[in-house]
C-alpha cells in the first residue's frame, strides 16, 4: 500500500496531473495516474473527493497525513478500481506538475435503446418535457429523437433538484440507467442546460427527428367510399398533430358527445393513443397522465365542461409539471355554441382540433381551432358520421390496432342512424367479423343505456367491453351487450306506454305527419330513456306506422327535441331564423337535417313551437332522407 501523502512512481520529468471535464466518466481514468480533485464529504474513516460530475471515490484515513474540509482542492492517485466500481485513492501532491484537460468522449445513447444499456452510465440529451417534484428525487422527463424517458436526480428528500433547469431546456445529462419495477429510469449525476450552438444543434435535430416521428401511417380506408376518402388529408393532419403531441408530452383531454356515435369515436382513437404512448414513453404511468377523455352531454361544448377541465389542467400542471394540454372534441365542437368555452380556453395555451359531424359553423368555430374536420366542409353531410371518420383516424394513428376496429363503423352508423350507401359496405364488413345486423344494433342500443347511466362518468372499460374495443373476453362482451339491450329495451317500452297516449297528431300543407308530445309531463322523468331518445323511439313507431314522411317533436319547458323522415329540416337555419324572429325567445340549438334540438326560454315556449311548426310546414319533403326501417336513434338532448 502507497504510504501517506505519496503517489504513484515520480520520473525525471514533471508528472502530469489531470483535470477531468464535468462529464467524464470512469471510462476516461486509468489506475496509476493523478487527478484533480475537491473534496466533498469528510467521514471518520478518511474523505469522499469528486474527479468530475460522476467520478468520486474514497481516500482511506490512513493515508492522510493532514485534515481537510469539504470544497478543499487537492491531487490523488488513484490506486484501485474495484469490481463494483468504487474508487480507491492516494493524495499525491507535488510542488511541480503539469495540468492537461481531459474532455469526455461519448456517444448520444438514445431513449429508444436504453433497455439494453441497464447498469450503464450513459449520455442524453434532450429537451424536459416535465418536471415532477416527488417526497424523494426530482423526476426530470426527457424527450429525445426515439422518445422519452424518466430521469430521477436527488438533491434532498423532497428538495427540487437543478431548480435551474426548466420545462423546454435543452439538456445534456449523465446518469446510470436503472429498472424499477420493469421501468427504466436515469439516475442523474450531472444535468446541465445547453446553451448557443450545441443547444441550436441539439434543436434542431430533434425538431426534425419529431416531425418525421409525428408523420401519420399510410392506410388504405376500410371501405371504398370515395365521400369519406376526401376527408383523409384532413384526418391525416389531424393524426399528425395528435402524434406530436405525444411525443412532446403534451397531455391530450378528449370531449366527446355522450352517445353510441360519440364513444364509437372516442375509444378507437383512445386505443390508438395509448399504444402509441407506450411505444414512445419508458414510464409506465405515462398513459394515465398524458390522456384523459370524458363525456359531454350536449352535443357542445358547455362553460361546464370547459371550467371543470381547464381546472383540472391547471391543477396537473402544478402538482405534475404537466404541460397544458391540447383538447380534442369528437361528435362536438363545430357550432357557435361551442365558441364561448372556446374563448375561454384562448386564455391559454390549449390548442384545439375538433372531428364533428354536426352542421358546423366555421367562422364562428375556426379562429380558435388549429384542425377541424367535418363532412360538410365537402358538401357531404352528417352520413358521414364521427365514428366513421375516427376509426380511420385511430388507424393512421397506430395501424396495429385494426382488427379490433373493423365492426366499429357500423355501430357508428346505426347508433346515428346514417343512410349512407357505404352503410351496407360497413355492415358487410362487421358482418365477416362474426357481428350480425341485429347484434350491432344491440351494441348501440347499449352504449346509449350505458351513457344514460354514467352521465359525466367515461366509463373506462364498461365501455370497452360494450363495444369490444380493448377489451380481452369475448363471451362477456357478447353477454354484456345481450343483457344492456334488453334492459334498454325493456325501459323503453314501459316509457312509450306512458308517453304514446299523450301523443298529438296533425296533417302538415307539406302532406307530412306532424307528431307532438309534452316528454316532460307525459314520460317519466330521470331514467331511461332521456328526451331525446324517447321522442326518437315514438318517432320511429310512427314512421314505421305510417310508411309517409313524419316529423315529431318532443318538448319541455324551456326545451324541444326535433326528429325527421323524409322531411329536409335545416335545423341550424331554422334556429337561426326563430332567434331572430322572436325577441326575448333566447332560442339556441342546432343538429343535422333530420335530427337536433333547441332550447329556449320558458315562458316563450308557445311562441316557439308555434313558430318552428310553421317553419316545418314549408320544409321541402324529400325521398332521400325516408326510410320505413327502424334504426337505432340518435339523442342529441
């Protein structure tokens, strides 16, 4: 053993002491050479001195002649690496020596390949994403060109580590990669923000590597619809954006109308999101904190529904580091109705895409959306219905996920009654994977009981194994749908026994059927069906009973619920046209040609309805919009 206060064997010349850069590491030392070195840590048996950021090691107490403190600057020796990789040093001052600078060469690891580098001091750079502050370490997440990944540096328990770095720094850190329970994470020795050209370079390399990342699948459409088809640039934008979002770690909050056609929407493109989640983050939890979808029970999106989120992405961005999120509206959002919760979120960094099938208002809608897609932004219509476009959405997303989705479509069209020709196409094609026509509509006619109960709840998977989207037992989801649909429609029965005999009838100048009934004193109120789906069930009875064009209305004290058949309603002119005929009426609403719904004050309901009947009276029949089958109803209420 060296003797205190001396060093390897002096030559003749000067002996060379070096000074490692704050990134080596113990590849950039060898045993028989001096080092620069302070001291970090004084114990009874000797002192702990650091070489660099990541390089620190012992010298015993029997080789130290004299005391020294922390920060105190000295030259060692270093005279053991052992197997487990702790050091062994000597002091070895000199009055002469020569300084020379070692500069750590390294190569960038990449997220993506760190399951294969566990128990390696490794490199990153990246820019932080989030920063978590936990009772122990501080978990910095760190995006790079393959992905991200959770880094844990530890100052203190519960004391934020490197306060000086920031969400949006551009960072060069070392550190061990480590497995917890089946994870990996960095455990970081040194964090550094770079700065001028490396953090130009390092930027620009990334921005790069994330728009190719973010570039959708190509996929081919489930079916030959060439309507649909030329909406693809549109879902692709939107595929782009939602995959940029991920990998920047932004959180994604979706709002969908709460029906059969909204959650057919929803769930696809929720699975697609996930997967592509896990594919690209190394924290598991990662999913739960970056995607949250929720339910809307109007067809917009209400100060509600905006507050409560806006709330809760503000509380996340406290307690998580999270960034804002970017809201995503399914089956919702195009209207002028939506414009006010929109201008509430403008406050904020919270970008906006919205897929909606709803008539759409888009000078009212655009200025605050960064994408949206709608059929009748082509001159199509609502036949082209939401769940329709996100499946193919979903599949641009992660194309994996296909095989799950391909009877989704036509759930989609029936839950919202589209009469599209491509309806066949998506029916055949459920059909091959062992759906019939008649357990489909099952499927819709659960999902809208199931909504009914859970309100504002999204009903994670409930509603997967409803709709046999992510779910994993094939006899319980067939089960389940059997037993919802009877219940469904075993509730409805008893509800139109109620409410049928209460139904008024007259004989439009258009020779079309006009059925009337009070929902709100002639049906039972606060259970299954709502409104809207019990005016849509009398509806259907009386266009199969009568085989001729028919319009019902269904309506409350301050609220009207509006099916057609054959009939071309423009609902949104119409409510346009009532809110300004009628001063003090207050009516707002909108829908589709034949489905939708408007509210209006109470005791301007006469006024109203006598005013909308009339508009009706003049509607132009057309034979297009008849048929003389019962689907399942859409509720818009």
């Amino acid at each position: 053993m060296t003797t205190a206060d001396s060093g390897p064997d002096d030559g003749p010349d000067e002996p060379v002491v070096y000074e490692l850069a704050a990134d080596c590491t113990l590849s950039d030392i060898s045993e028989g050479e001096r080092y620069h070195a302070v001291v970090n840590g004084v114990v009874d048996y000797g002192i702990f001195v650091d070489l660099s950021d990541s390089v620190s090691g012992l010298v015993h107490e029997s080789n130290l002649s004299r005391a020294y403190s922390v920060d105190d600057e000295l030259v060692v020796g270093l005279t053991e690496v052992r197997e487990n990789g702790d050091l062994s040093f000597v002091p070895a001052d000199s009055d002469e020596y020569e300084t020379v600078a070692v500069a750590h060469e390294y190569e960038v690891a990449e997220t993506g390949t760190l399951g294969d580098q566990v128990g390696d001091t490794v490199h990153l750079e990246g820019e932080v994403v989030q920063i978590k502050q936990t009772g122990g370490p501080t978990i910095f997440h760190v995006s790079d060109d393959t992905g991200v990944v959770p880094c844990a540096a530890f100052e203190d328990a519960g004391v934020r580590a490197h306060p000086e770095i920031d969400i949006g720094d551009i960072v060069h850190l070392v550190g061990v990669v480590e497995e917890r329970e089946g994870a990996l994470q960095v455990e970081v020795s040194s964090l550094n923000a770079l700065e001028g050209d490396e953090e130009n370079v390092v930027r620009d390399r990334l921005e790069a590597a994330l728009d190719e990342r973010a570039e959708p699948h190509e996929t081919e459409p489930l079916v030959d619809w060439p309507a649909l088809e030329q909406l693809f640039p549109d879902l692709r934008d939107i595929a782009k954006q939602l995959r940029r979002t991920v990998l920047e770690s932004r959180p994604i909050r979706v709002r969908h109308h709460a029906d059969g056609d909204g959650m057919c929407a929803s769930l696809p493109v929720e699975l697609a999101l996930k997967r592509f989640i896990e594919e690209t983050h190394q924290d598991p939890d990662a999913k739960r904190h970056l995607f949250k979808r929720l339910p809307s029970k109007a067809p917009f999106y209400e100060m509600e529904d905006v507050t409560r989120d806006l709330n809760f992405a503000l509380e996340d961005q406290a307690r998580h580091g999270q960034k804002l999120p970017l809201l995503l509206m399914l089956d919702n959002g195009s209207t002028e109705e939506d414009v006010p919760a929109y201008e509430n979120l403008a406050h904020y960094d919270i970008p906006i895409l919205v897929v909606d099938h709803h008539h759409p208002d888009p000078e009212a809608v655009e200025p605050y959306t960064d994408g949206h897609v709608n059929p009748y932004l082509y001159d199509e219509d609502y036949r082209i219905t939401t769940g329709m476009m996100c499946v193919e959405l979903a599949r641009m997303i992660s194309p994996d996920i296909t095989d799950e989705l391909r009877h989704v479509p036509a759930v989609a069209g029936i839950s919202d009654r589209s009469k599209a020709n491509a309806m066949t196409d998506y029916v055949e094609l459920a059909e091959s994977e062992g759906y019939s026509e008649e357990f489909l509509t099952d499927m819709g006619e659960a999902l809208d009981y199931e909504a009914f109960w859970l309100k504002y709840d999204p009903g994670r998977n409930l509603i997967n194994d409803v709709l046999n989207v992510g779910c994993d037992d094939e006899e319980r989801h067939r089960e389940l749908v059997s037993f919802l649909a009877e219940r469904a429609r075993s509730d409805t029965d008893q509800q139109l026994d109620a409410a049928m005999p209460h139904v008024q009838h007259e004989r439009l100048a258009s020779e079309a059927h006009l059925y009337r009934v009070d929902v709100e004193n002639h049906a039972y109120r606060f259970t299954y069906p709502p409104p809207g789906k019990t005016t849509g069930e009398i509806h259907d009875r009386k266009v199969q009973e009568t085989g001729e064009p028919v319009i019902t209305i269904g309506y409350g004290p301050d609220f009207a619920v509006l099916r057609s058949d054959g009939v071309r309603l423009d609902i949104p002119e119409m409510v346009s046209e009532l809110n300004e005929e009628i001063v003090g009426g207050g009516v707002s609403g909108g829908g589709h040609l034949v489905v939708g719904s408007i509210k209006f004050v109470k005791g301007m309901r006469e006024q109203v309805l006598d005013a909308l009947v009339e508009k009706m009276a003049d509607a132009e029949l057309d034979e297009a919009l008849q048929s003389t089958s019962v689907g399942h109803q859409n509720s818009d209420d």
